[in-house]
C-alpha cells in the first residue's frame, strides 16, 4: 500500500503540540517523508524549542506512524525552527537578532531580573540561542547574576562583543561603569545609552534576545517600544494586590504601543518552609492568574518564594544553571517553552510602527 502525506498526517494527528494542544504534525510542519518498502522516515519541525520534550515526542509519533498499514518501522527527526517577525513601517531590525522579548514590572521588588535570567537560561537549555540585555541603566543586576564583569571588547572599534556565560551572550551597562557609580542621567541619555547597548552589540544569531527592563512605565520603556522591533513583552508580578495593580499599568502601556503581553509570570506565589515543608501564601494566592484571565493572556506559571533561588542568582549561578533537573527548573522550563510557543504564534506577522502619542485627560 502507498503511503502519503494525507495518510501520514491523519495517523499523526493523536500527536499534539503539548503547549496548543493541536496536532504537532501539520502539512506545514511536517518535512522531508521517504518511504522505503515497509520503512519510513519524516522529519516535523516545532516553531519553539523544546529540548527536554524531544525524546517523548518522537516516540508517540514514531507509534502513530507504525498504526498505518504496510508501515514497519519509522524513523522521526524533530527540529526547532524559531522564525522571527517582519518590521513593519519605521521599525529598525537589529542584527543577529530574530525576536526581541521584553521582561518588565510595573514596580521594583517582584523578581523581574531574577526571572528574566532563568528564563533565558531555561530557553538556551531547551535548545535556542539566547541573548540577554541588562536595560536597567540605574540599577544593572545581569552581571552580578551570571558572574560576568569587565568592560566589552571590541574588533572593530564600532561594535561591543557580549560577554558570554552558560550559553548566553550578555551585554549591560554595568560592564561600563564601576560598581559604586550613580547613573545621574535623564530620561533622555538613559534611553540614548539603551539604544547604544542594543543596537552597538555584535549579537550573533539569536533566536530570542530578553531584554530586562527597568521598573516602571517611562522614558526607557518607550524608547524600547519606540526604537526596536518588540516581538512582545512578558509581565512580571507577584500576587500581592499593590504588585498587581502596578503590573496593570505595565501592561496597558505596552498595550497603547501596540506590543503584545506574551504571558504573565506569578513569581513568590508561595512559600514552602525548608524546615517543615508548611506551605504559605505570604503575598496573597492566584492573583497573577487572575490578572491573566482577566485580560484574557497567557498565564506562564507561578514561582516560589525560594531561599536557594536568591542564593543561587546572588552567586552567579541562577537557579536553570545551578541545578539543571530541580523542580523549579522544570517550571522556568515549562515556561520558557510556552513562551516560546507564544512568540510562534507572533512571528511572520508584521510589526506595527509606534503609534503617536497624545496626552489627554483620560490618558
């Protein structure tokens, strides 16, 4: 019996896309089919990285492959094809970079860094090429929290080579200045330094670079929004009511300059004791998962508030890294994946330009 690529998809479809649910071999997706008597071979392409994921999938798809008649055996390879999104009308591309993702806050103190760090350790570990830019100019922390110091190098004089750690390549202000020093600048030469640091950096073929934003919603914000290609923005918040309500105000501002919230990470959602193991909600329970259903966005996962998660990124080592197979890694992982899904879902449509901005009373 011949075996097709309709046949093939049909006894696929029982495979699904473990963030979408829907079938992980489609008439796009699915590459490269041999058939060989009773042996055949295929190849399915994820728009996400999902390293981890990997072995599983391939072994239902194999099992799917083998329900069709005359099939012996059958041969998968997977692969991870992150595509990047199209600048629309007076947007500026950055080289070597295929999607931009913002980490912010409404408000300082909710684990921004913390969890912008593991998430692009979490995507370099489910097999992308990540790149991390520090974009808090008044408080750099990405070179304390994956051990990384000293002024960049340059080949050319033009452009800054990142610094490279755990897979990542790294840029921030805090390799230019010294330790101690005050950042005493306006919003203005704040945001000329940002758009020097991303676009000055020779980043070299990223699938995603996160960008950790400073708190709030101001000038540093806008010039982002303004100035690069946001593929869309991931928000951060704890459920503590006053975090919510900042976070709030994070994300309508994205909305007004039409970048899109990708997701909503709950960091600090609970506690659990490293004595007893009582388990306590010490900021509030699910807020961060309300405010995602109720402006109908990607809830990412909650976090605990862990004493070995400030210790391991205090010394260099963030938590993905200092203990790869721990249960928090796992959900870094399950949220790096999502995240990654989400921006799938984004690429290949094209970047609106920056809308103009009026002040009113009802701004």
């Amino acid at each position: 019996m011949a075996i097709n690529e309709q046949d093939l998809l049909a006894a696929l479809a029982s495979v699904k896309d473990p963030v979408s649910g829907k079938p992980l071999a489609t008439p796009r997706s699915l590459r490269n089919l041999q058939v060989a008597g009773g042996n055949i071979s295929f190849e399915v392409a994820m728009g996400y990285p999902a390293r981890s994921l990997i072995p599983g999938l391939q072994n239902e798809l194999i099992a799917a492959a083998r329900t069709l008649p005359g099939v012996d055996n059958a041969a998968v390879l997977i692969t991870t094809q992150v595509m990047s999104q199209v600048a629309g009308r007076g947007a500026r591309l950055i080289p070597g970079v295929k999607n931009v993702i913002a980490v912010a806050s409404g408000k300082g103190g909710v684990g921004k860094s913390t969890t912008a760090v593991n998430l692009a350790l979490a995507l370099v570990a489910e097999g992308a090429q990540v790149g991390l830019l520090d974009a808090d100019i008044y408080g750099p922390s990405q070179p304390m929290m994956t051990g990384t110091s000293g002024k960049p190098e340059t080949r050319d004089g033009k452009l800054m080579e990142p610094k490279r750690a755990m897979g990542l390549q790294i840029n921030s202000i805090g390799f230019l200045v010294r330790d101690e020093q005050a950042m005493a600048w306006r919003g203005p030469m704040a945001s000329n330094a940002l758009e020097q640091l991303i676009m000055q950096t020779r980043w070299s073929d990223l699938d995603y670079l996160i960008v950790d934003m400073p708190p709030g919603t101001g000038d540093i914000q806008l010039t982002l929004a303004q100035k690069v290609p946001l593929t869309g923005a991931v928000i951060v918040t704890t459920p503590q009511d006053i975090a919510l309500l900042d976070a709030k105000k994070g994300i309508t501002m994205f909305q007004k300059v039409g970048v899109p919230i990708l997701g909503i990470v709950e960091n600090m959602a609970v506690h659990i004791c490293s004595n007893c193991g009582h388990v306590e909600h010490i900021f509030g329970e699910d807020g961060g998962k309300h405010l995602a259903e109720n402006y109908e966005m990607a809830y990412l996962g909650a976090l605990p508030l862990a004493l070995k998660i400030r210790e391991q990124t205090d010394s260099g080592r963030p938590t993905v890294f200092a203990e790869p197979d721990s249960d928090v890694t796992q959900i870094y992982k399950a949220m790096a994946r999502q995240l990654g899904a989400s921006v799938a879902a984004q690429a290949g449509n094209e970047l609106a330009a920056f809308p103009d901005i009026t002040i009113s009373k009802d701004t």
